[in-house]
C-alpha cells in the first residue's frame, strides 16, 4: 500500500449523513448522474452530482441516506456547484452507495 496518511489526516475529512431530498437528471453531464440536494440536519441543505444512474432511479433515492464527504471544495460541474461528495463503492461500470445499516439522524457525523 502506498498511500499510507496518518490519523490526524483522516480526521481532517467530514464525513456525515444525509437524507436525500432531491433528485434530478444532470442532463449536462458527460457521464449520466443526477443531481442531488441532500439534508444534513443542522449542517443544513447540500448539492451533490452523482453518478449512480445505473443502479438508482430518482424514485429510489428519495428519502435515503447517504454518506458524504461535506468539507471538499466546491466544485463547479457543467452548470452546477457539487458542494459534497456522495460516497460509493466503483463495482464494474455501476457505483453502489455506502449506507448506515440503521436508520440514524440526519446530520450524524461518521466517526
């Protein structure tokens, strides 16, 4: 392994929970994904592009949680601001979401 950090550097990444409120087709995308507006609770309302069209109807993500990295840079998409990074596990051509096993509060912060 090469990319070996220490602690202090994976304590520097927020990592939260969200609850997906949102989900539209990102049409300008050159990789089809949707965008998505996620609730953090107190943290408040993010936007996310997400490429996990494959797997995922707009349908099925509303109301979900996900986890996502909330203190990256925003990043301008096409004609969008990506302001968190939804995290997901690359599985051939498809993403698959990494999710709690329970139901938590939105705006749980991973540890």
């Amino acid at each position: 392994m090469e990319n070996i950090i220490n602690f202090d550097d994976f304590q520097k990444v927020d990592l939260w929970v969200g609850t997906v409120v949102e989900a539209r087709d990102f049409e300008k995308a050159r990789i089809p994904a949707y965008q998505l507006k996620i609730d953090f609770g107190a943290i408040g309302l993010k936007n996310s592009s997400a490429q996990i069209t494959t797997l995922y109807s707009k349908e099925d993500l509303l109301g979900k949680q996900v986890i996502a990295v909330i203190n990256f840079k925003p990043k301008q998409i096409a004609n969008f601001m990506s302001e968190c990074l939804v995290l997901g596990i690359q599985n051939g051509k498809d993403v698959v979401l990494l999710r709690t096993g329970h139901e938590v509060e939105k705006g749980t912060q991973v540890l």
